[in-house]
C-alpha cells in the first residue's frame, strides 16, 4: 500500500512526504504540512488559529475526532461593540487559539516520530525561505494599511509596501517561535511569553488565565449513513452536520423523485436555513443537537417542491481563509485535518516579535442578545470548518475537505455525492464547475453563482425552476476550493486528487 498525501501548497505536501520517508506516520506528516502550510500560506492558517481533525486507525469502530478550536476571552462585552455583527479585525474577534495544542494532542495520541523532528522542516523553511505566490501577494497588499507597519509582518513588506509575486522571504520572527514551541512544548504558547504577548495584543479580552486554562478536546464524531457509506464529521459548534443532512436528504428524496440538480441545491437550502438555529456552542448538553436525526431530516424534506425553488424560512430561537490537507499512510492510518485563521490573513492582529497573526473566528458570533450563538466569555462560535471521512464496513474509503468558509459543506457535496454513486471519480469531478449559494440563511432567494465551466444546460434547467444564476467569465475560481482527497478508486487502488482551482496545490505519493 502506499502513502499519500494532499494539501493546498507544494512545499506543505513535499513536508509531508519528507516526514513519512523518514519514519513518521500520517498524523506526524498532517502535523508537518500544517506548520508548513502556516508558514507558506498564512493567508489560510498559522498558529494563530484553531484546528480540528478526524483520525481513522484500521480496526476501530470510529475514527479519533480532536476539537482544538478556542473560546471567547474573559473581558468580551458584546453590547460595547457597534453595529450588527463583530468587525474582522476588533479585539473581541480573536478567540483562543488551539491549533498548537491540537498539534501536541494529534501527536501524543498517535504520534510516532519525536515532534521536534517534525517541527525541523517547518522551523528550517522559516529560515531558508520561500517564495511569496500569487495568493499571499493579493492577500499582503488588501491588508497593507493593517500590516505594512506591524513587527509581525516584517517579512512581508519593506518600508511598509507588500513583496511581490515571486519575492523570496523569509521568517525568521516565526522560526523563532516554532523553536521554543518545539522545545518547550504547548505551555509557552499557552502559559509562558507567548501567552502574555497574545494577550497584550488583544487588549486583554483574552485574559492569561483564559489561555493557561486551554485544552483541545477529544470528543465524539457525528455519523450519518448516506448511499451505504458512513459519513464521519465533527458536532457542533461546527457547522460540518450539513454535508451530512443535506446528503442523506437527498437520499430519501431520490427514492420519489428523479434525480437532478435542483433536486441537490434545493436540499442544501432546506438545511442550510436552519444552520444558525442549529449551530452553536452546546457545551455540555450536545445530546441536544438533533441535525442528523432521521426525524428531523424527514420532516424537513417535506418542503421540496419537485418544479420550482422556494423561500424556506425559520425563526430564530428565543432568548474563504482556512487550509484543508489529509494525508494517508501504508499502514491505513488516514487523518482529516482542517485549519484556519478564519478571514482571509485573520483578524490583521499580529503577536509583537513572535512573527504570527491571530485569527478572528470570533466573528462567528452574532450580536443578538439572547441568541445560543451570542458573543460570551468561555464559548465557542459557530465554526465553518468542516472535515469529512468516510467509510463503509469499518473500513476507510475516503478523506475529503476543503477550505472556503460558510460555503465548506456545499463544495463537499458536490464532490462527494458522484463518489457514493460510483458515478464519476474524484479527478474527474475535480475539473467539473462548481455553484454556490451566496445566501443560503432563512428567507432567501436561491441566487446561485457557477464558473466558467459550468455546463449550459444546467443553468437553463435551473432557471426554469426560478433559479437566478451568475456565471463567472473564469472557468474556474480558487474561491470554489481548493477541496483535497484521497480515496479508494474503482479498482481498489488508494489515489489522491487536489484541486485545479489554486496553482499551489499538490499530491506527493510514496
């Protein structure tokens, strides 16, 4: 059997493959290509931001499911912040930051190399140095009133101007503070000067006793079985439940209707104007949740409506930057494992000399008071993030994800349902135009926005059903993606695909 491994960045997946020839396992090569990808990449993830991974090791029954994602600071007060929702780039947006302990957590759990020889490859680039592409140069110049002048960015601007495409760099702040996290473990990110730094930078909304009390959790994954295949994602607070739903709904659907298009979309939009009803910080009563019960499912597919779209509305309750990258080895061990700064580069608030940013998924709080989702300290916001694996008789078939923020679960179904068919493959699928739902929330018009490529037929089949469609000139947009996978193909062979939406994105088998 042989190892596989995809991300969206050629030197985070050449991190990866490096690692698994000198010995590692799967996590300990996920665990190199996030610290790469952060590295490279930060307009997508860093050490700033949260993480959650789903972990399936041949023989058990489920996979290992981590929760390294952080809650709201102490000092947070939604009534003092004005307007209707949290700006990007406020204070209160930036909740603790678990990626660094979900690392060291993956690692002891399932870790077989020593971690610091994993952190080696992602400290040695830090110093070596890289090439700016194309999407971080877009990223470094949108956010150069922010940046230009902060000690954080240094790397990337000269006389507070953003690097062109092609510039090398290097991170020498960054490969600093990997070294002393590679020493001296988590505690100096979450007890130690990193710490104090974090918290001086926000103001101290995130207080030092909010970060020396963080721990990611193991907890347990949902499963839904859909077209015979067990689909395994993370619970709330995430939004991850909708890939699920809104494919098993479709399931039952296409037991009455034909199959079709509009059939899908429409099923998404039955779910997805739910989400923010469903989708919050359960705490300890996650018992609660019910978006994957049978019940539920039935009786919201009740609303579709074979011959043309709807509204779906529900009332409230009383009261694009993120990387995906799996990686598989030839012992079966498979990870899932999705990170993010949120928005774009995060909330711009960068850490002193450490050279890293912090992330603004605080924004995933709303501002209504009473709401399960409102802004409060020790809660989680609801998460984007949504990592998929899939297996069928206890065994692994596939690992799926994909960055793209509050638009993660559409591009997942479109990826995955032909795979559960057995319809198309997944490299096939790859190149194959997306849609996606701008509003998606209770009482909205299906406006759809597809690429270039997407075929014409489609888009007048949906526009007889009252769909509005826009279609990009590009054939295809990076904002569609990047989905990465590895899957188990019609001939029983492992392979890995990544997506043709980003010119960074890469596959390396051992």
């Amino acid at each position: 059997m042989n190892s596989i491994v995809v991300s969206p960045h050629h030197l985070s997946s050449k991190a990866g493959k490096k690692i698994l020839e000198n010995g590692g396992n799967a996590v300990d090569a996920a665990i190199a290509v996030n610290i790469v990808q952060g590295i490279v990449a930060p307009e997508t993830c860093g050490i700033g931001g949260d993480l959650f991974a789903l972990v399936w090791k041949d023989g058990a029954n489920e996979p290992a499911c981590l929760d390294a994602s952080g809650y709201a600071g102490s000092h947070v007060d939604g009534q003092s912040i004005i307007g209707d929702s949290i700006p990007l780039n406020h204070p209160m947006s930036v909740t603790v930051p678990g990626a660094v302990d979900g690392w060291f957590k993956l690692h002891k759990k399932f870790g077989s190399l020593k971690i610091s020889e994993i952190f080696t490859i992602g400290i040695e680039l830090c110093h070596e140095g890289f090439q700016i592409n194309q999407e971080l140069a877009k990223s470094l110049e949108i956010h150069q009133g922010e940046l230009g002048a902060q000690r954080s960015a240094v790397s990337f601007y000269k006389n507070s101007l953003p690097l062109d495409v092609g510039t090398h760099v290097r991170r020498v702040n960054l490969g600093k503070t990997l070294e002393l996290i590679a020493k001296e473990g988590p505690d100096i990110f979450y007890k130690g000067e990193i710490a104090s730094s974090i918290s001086g930078a926000v103001g101290g909304n995130l207080t030092l006793q909010d970060l020396n009390n963080y721990s990611s959790q193991w907890i347990k994954p949902l499963k839904l079985n859909v077209f015979g295949y067990d689909g395994w994602t993370t619970p709330p607070s995430t939004q991850s439940y909708l890939t699920l739903s809104a494919l098993k709904g479709y399931e039952l659907l296409s037991e009455k209707y034909d199959e079709s298009l509009h059939m899908l979309i429409e099923t998404y939009r039955i779910f997805a104007a739910d989400r923010d009803n469903l989708t919050y910080d359960y705490q300890n009563d996650i018992d609660e949740f019910k978006g994957i019960d049978l019940d539920y499912i039935e009786e919201k597919i009740k609303l579709y409506d074979d011959t043309k779209t709807q509204k779906f509305t529900y009332p409230e309750p009383k009261g694009g930057g993120t990387a995906y990258m799996t990686v598989r080895d030839s012992t079966g061990l498979g990870i899932s494992l999705i990170q993010s700064n949120f928005h774009g580069i995060g909330s711009r608030i960068g850490v002193d000399n450490y050279g890293f940013f912090l992330h603004n998924r605080g924004c995933g709080f709303n501002l209504k008071k009473g709401h399960p989702n409102y802004i409060q300290a020790g809660k989680k916001p609801l998460h984007t993030l949504s990592p998929t694996l899939w297996t069928k008789e206890n065994k692994l078939e596939m690992i799926l994800g994909t960055r793209g923020g509050r638009y993660q679960p559409q591009l997942l179904m479109q990826m995955i349902l032909p795979y559960l068919q057995q319809k198309t493959s997944v490299n096939e699928n790859m190149k194959k135009g997306r849609w996606a739902l701008n509003d998606f929330l209770s009482d909205t018009e299906s406006h759809i926005t597809v690429e270039g490529v997407f075929q014409k037929e489609d888009i007048t089949d949906l526009e007889s059903k009252g769909h509005i469609i826009t279609q990009i000139k590009e054939n295809y947009d990076a904002a569609y993606g990047p989905v990465s996978a590895i899957y188990k193909n019609s001939d029983n062979l492992w392979s890995g695909a990544a997506d043709v939406r980003v010119g960074t994105e890469a596959v390396e088998i051992i």
